[in-house]
C-alpha cells in the first residue's frame, strides 16, 4: 500500500482513494466515478437476483439465474413421488419399474379450459387435431372474444361437435357477462374450484379436477372418475373388477397429500395422456 501511495503522490484525489477501505473507494474524477459506480451496479444486479429468488409459480423466470419451470417442476414431481412412495411402498415400486412421469402444466385461464373441452370423450390424437384447427383459426391464441366471434360455424369448421360448441359458446358468454372470475380460482382450494366451474355448462367433476391439477397446479388431486386412472388402478392392485369413482377416490386416500403426483404416475403406467 506505501508504494502504492508513493506513486499517486502527484494527485490528492488518488491518495484519497488508495487510502479509502476497500468497498467505499470514491473518485473526485467524474470519469473515473462514473466507471466505478457502473462496475458496482453491475456486479450486484447480478447478485440480487441469487439473494432472493422468487420462490411462487406464478413468479416471472429469470433467464440463467433460475431453473426453467420445466426442471422446477420435475423435481418437484419426483420429490412428491418419493413422499408417496414413503406412505405405500408399492408406489415407490412402480416408479422403479417405470420410471418418472413427466409433469404436465398448462397456462391457467381460457385457453386450457377450451382444451378440457375438446379432450372430452376422445382421443388425445382427436383432440390434439381439433386444437391444432382451433388455434390456427385463432391465429394462435384462444380467447372468449375469439370463441364469441366465430360462432357455431366457425368452431364446426374446426371439427367441434355440435354438443361442444354449445359448451364453449356458454363458458365465453358466461366470462363476457362476468359471471365466472377466471382470476379468482387462483385464491381457492380444489373443493371450491371444482363449485365454482361446474356451473359451467359441459363442465363435470372430472373436467374441474383436470383444471385444479394442471393449470392450478393443485398437488392433492385424483380425478377419481377417470377410466384410464381406474383401470390402472385395477392392474396396480390386481383387482378383478375395475373400481368405481367412489372405490378409487377410497383407495388413493392413502397417497393424500400427493394424489396428483401418483395420478400421474397411473396415467403414465395405463399408457393415457389426459391434456397431453
């Protein structure tokens, strides 16, 4: 540091500064001030995003400062699996013998509930071509205003049945009247969720849970009235009769609090996609 002295012996304002405590080095030089102000800015505005990093689902990414939400959600999924797997050790089992499932998570608003629309009673193949249709003719997004503008003919041409185009009519009405508060849902438990939506016409429990799960990201969800859930429950458990709605919400009892991790998992070991 002498010698570092010695040299800026010529400048008041360099002594000043090599005599300053590390960190708090201030320049009379507006140049040299400026430089040290921006380096410092720099620096912490790529630290502060580290010391507090949003930890909600709904918080904005951060592009290489944070796990996508795809590795988020991944891991999320498989520690909620090995918690299951904890409570009945035949879930554990089945993970190591098929693997993971994928996690599935889809924008909440009207857009996934049109998809919920169209998978209803068909394929996954069927309805990813109707969807495919749809958001062509909506020049990507699907809105309610979009839905409203096209009418019955419209969404015919885009391979709706005549039953499904009157559901989403009636649940983009119902949102241009102010009838349904798609925001709202986001401040609700699953039971209050599926109470809300089923007023929408076309709407059944299974439909509300598939919302509540996918694009709510509830975690303790089992669409019980499911057939694909229910016959795998049937293969898992060697039953001899496909359980009903009311016998498979019994049985996944067991997994609460992380019933829609393994409903997951069953959908992945029937081999079905819902909303793939």
């Amino acid at each position: 540091m002498a010698a570092i002295r010695s040299r800026c012996s010529r400048s008041r304002d360099c002594t000043a500064a090599c005599s300053s405590p590390p960190g708090r080095m201030m320049m009379s030089s507006p140049g040299i001030r400026v430089a040290v102000r921006w380096k410092t800015s720099m620096i912490f505005s790529r630290l502060r995003p580290w010391r507090n990093p949003p930890t909600s689902l709904d918080s904005p990414r951060l592009p290489g400062l944070q796990p996508s939400p795809d590795n988020r959600h991944r891991r999320r999924l498989r520690d909620q699996l090995r918690r299951a797997g904890s409570l009945d050790p035949e879930i554990g089992a089945l993970v190591a013998r098929i693997g993971y499932p994928e996690p599935r998570i889809h924008e909440p608003g009207f857009g996934t509930l049109m998809q919920i629309i169209i998978s209803q009673q068909v394929s996954t193949r069927s309805a990813a071509a109707v969807r495919r249709r749809l958001e062509q003719s909506c020049r990507g997004t699907v809105t309610w205003r979009k839905i409203l503008n096209r009418g019955e003919a419209g969404l015919r041409a885009c391979g709706l049945s005549r039953q499904k185009i009157g559901y989403a009519l009636g649940l983009a009405d119902m949102i241009r009247r102010g009838d349904l508060d798609l925001s709202a849902l986001h401040r609700m438990d699953t039971r209050e969720v599926v109470g809300e939506l089923i007023r929408v016409r076309g709407f059944g429990r299974w439909s509300c849970q598939i919302y509540a799960m996918f694009a709510l990201g509830h975690r303790d969800v089992f669409p019980e009235d499911d057939l694909g859930l229910q016959l795998a429950l049937q293969r898992h458990l060697g039953l001899l009769d496909r359980p009903t709605g009311r016998e498979s919400a019994a049985i996944a009892e067991r997994w609460s609090p992380h019933r829609s991790a393994v409903a997951l998992l069953m959908w992945k070991y029937h081999g079905s996609a819902t909303l793939g």
